[in-house]
C-alpha cells in the first residue's frame, strides 16, 4: 500500500503545473520522497523550493489528488510506471535527467528487450528511404527491437519497416501517450499500440510543442545499446538523439551519403567525430557479440522464468568476470569501478550492461551495482 501510494503521489506531482523535474530531484535528494512527503505540509513544501502558491495547491488538496491517481492506476487503458517500480527500464533508469513517470500503450514487455535507435530527417530522400528500411529490416531479422519517434520522414520509415517485417517497434512520443502527432500518422500509431510499445513521458493530453521532441530523444537514446542516424542535415533534430546517446555512454552510428547531398551533412560529420560507419546491419551487430548468448538465454524467450543463476559466471567474458570480481567485494559505484579498472567509461559501460542483461548484477539507485 505504501507504495503505492509513493507511485501515486510521484504521479501527481509529476502532473503538476509548476513541478518539474528539478524540483522533484530535490525532493529525491533530501530523502523526503517515499518517507514523509505524504504527511507535507504547506510548510514542508516550500521549504522544499516551492512556490508559496503551489505549496499551498499541493497540502489543500493531495490526499484527494493521491486518491484521484491511485484510481488512474488502474483504471486507464495505458499503464503508468514510475522511477519507483521495478517495471521501470534498467538502462534508462542510469541516464542523465530519466523520465520520473513514463505512460505506456501495448508491449511493456519491449523495454527489456536489446534495441537499437534508427533516427533521421523529416524529409528524407529516395536514397535515406531506401537505406533505412533496409537496415531496419536487417535489424530486425537479428532480433534486435527498433525504436523511434514517429515523427515523419525516417522515424516513420523506421517503425514501418520494422512491423513489415514481423518485428518489434517502439515509438518514444513528444506528446501526451493519446496525442498522435503528427496526424497523418495515425494508423501507423494504432498498428504500433497493437503489435509494439507507445511511450511518453508527458501527461495524457499533452500538445505538440517544439520544445518537447528534443527532451523525448533522451528517452530514444536512453532505451537503446546505440543510435543509428540514417540521414540528417547539419541541424537536424536527430543529431540531438546521437548526442544524447554519448551522454549516456552508448554508441552511435551513422550511414555515409553524398558529399553533394545536404541531408548527408549531418551523418558525415558524425563519421567525422568518431561515429561508427554503418552499410550493414552486421556493422552494428559486432559492436554486440553478447547478444548472441544473451537471446539464446531464457531472459528472452521467457521472462517469467529468468533466475538470477541462468547464466552461470562460466558464460561471462573476461572484461565481464573482471567487473564481476570486483563486486564480489561488494556494491561499487561507477565512479569506483572507474577507477578500480581503468577503462574509459564507454567500455565499462557496455560490460555492465552486459552483465545486467546476463542478471549478474542489478543497478541500486545512485549508479550503484551489486551481484545479485
């Protein structure tokens, strides 16, 4: 019950004109979440950094908002999970400014499947469609699950190919989880609701607004081993995906064009700064060799039945064996590990990834990791 009523009044909170993520890492910070916040008064909210205003909104009316979404909960057709759940995706959970409430529509069982995220322009040439549908299905065929947008131009060829060929697909939305933008791709948002996953961080009724998509690409980013940018001009939107998948320590990609083409602008100075060249599917798929195990492992033909010990430590490389030692010691952040190895933070990050995937470790709040 107490949790759920933590989730419930995370929810609300998230759902609050003039609540924002920061303000919400504050109260994370000072250990208040999950202990006291329930009982606040007005008080205790604006010694927490709140407006007099909206201190006073909150303690006039939370019990009836904690009830209101403790009902929602269960009572919409989409599922609600918070920073709080264990339903909440491991990798996004390690990324810079994660979502504190993510509003899901069809397959949660995708956000623990590998992906891979296939971005580009809005308005692609024959040549950027025909690559990415190639490479999507490519992908697809290897297991992988495809995750973008659905914005138009790749993001939609992207999920298109991805479901004609019998594979999986999430679209990361900048609206409201019902707000199909932009409108002309509403069956491919119903095909998607019915054969993969719809995700938003913003609340149910949320407009389109510039500022949005940018902060959504962090999710894209954030969900998946890597990004893959097909084709994008020097300012496009895309190009904030591949940043913010270096932010997080996972790989890019990119597909070279025409130097004289100006929509390969953007995938050639990616190349450029160090991305990795892609004209296959197999080009990403070295970059994960584990993965080959890992899908023949039970983590992925039956969720249900995953123990901590279906691997074995036989199975584990010796870069995974290394960081395995290390935690045999004890939980160690990724600061300590760091150091303790030696290895730039990409590399690392793979392993414990790795070994997360392989339910060797689990990740505890704070970026710490233990063995489980």
């Amino acid at each position: 019950m107490k949790q759920r009523l933590e989730q419930a009044l995370l929810i609300a909170l998230h759902e609050t004109k003039g609540i924002g993520w920061k303000t919400i890492q504050r109260f994370m910070i000072n250990q208040t979440f999950g202990k006291h916040m329930i009982d606040f008064k007005e008080k205790d909210w604006i010694a927490c950094g709140l407006s007099v205003e909206t201190a006073r909104r909150l303690s006039d009316n939370l019990e009836q908002w904690v009830e209101d979404k403790c009902r929602k909960l269960t009572s919409e057709s989409y599922r609600i999970i918070t920073k709080l759940d264990e339903g909440y995706p491991y990798m996004l959970k390690s990324t810079p400014q994660a979502p504190w409430v993510l509003y899901l529509l069809g397959n949660v069982d995708l956000l623990t499947e590998p992906g891979i995220a296939v971005v580009g322009t809005r308005v692609p040439t024959a040549y950027g469609r025909k690559v990415g549908s190639i490479l999507t299905e490519q992908l697809v065929k290897s297991g992988l699950t495809i995750v973008s947008g659905m914005a138009r131009g790749i993001d939609s060829v992207a999920h298109d190919a991805a479901l004609k060929s019998g594979g999986h697909t999430v679209a990361v939305l900048g609206t409201g989880i019902d707000v199909i933008y932009p409108p002309e791709n509403r069956a491919l948002y119903q095909e998607i609701s019915e054969k993969g996953l719809i995700l938003s961080e913003y609340p149910p009724g949320t407009k389109a607004h510039p500022g949005f998509f940018p902060q959504r690409n962090r999710i894209i980013a954030g969900i998946t081993l890597g990004t893959l940018v097909v084709e994008a001009d020097a300012r496009s939107g895309s190009l904030i995906t591949a940043d913010a998948a270096l932010e997080a320590g996972r790989d890019v990609f990119a597909v070279p064009g025409p130097i004289t083409s100006p929509k390969s602008r953007g995938t050639l100075d990616l190349i450029k700064q160090g991305a990795k060249l892609v004209t296959c599917a197999q080009d990403i798929l070295d970059e994960y060799e584990w993965l080959t195990e890992a899908k023949q492992s039970p983590f992925f033909k039956d969720q249900q039945d995953l123990s901590p010990s279906v691997f074995g430590t036989d199975g584990l490389t010796n870069d995974e064996m290394e960081i395995y030692d290390m935690l045999q010691q004890g939980p160690g952040s990724l600061d300590e590990l760091l150091e303790r190895s030696g290895w730039d933070f990409g590399h690392l990050h793979s392993v414990l990834l790795s070994l997360i995937i392989k339910k060797q470790i689990t990740q505890l709040p704070g970026a710490l990791y233990k063995i489980i």
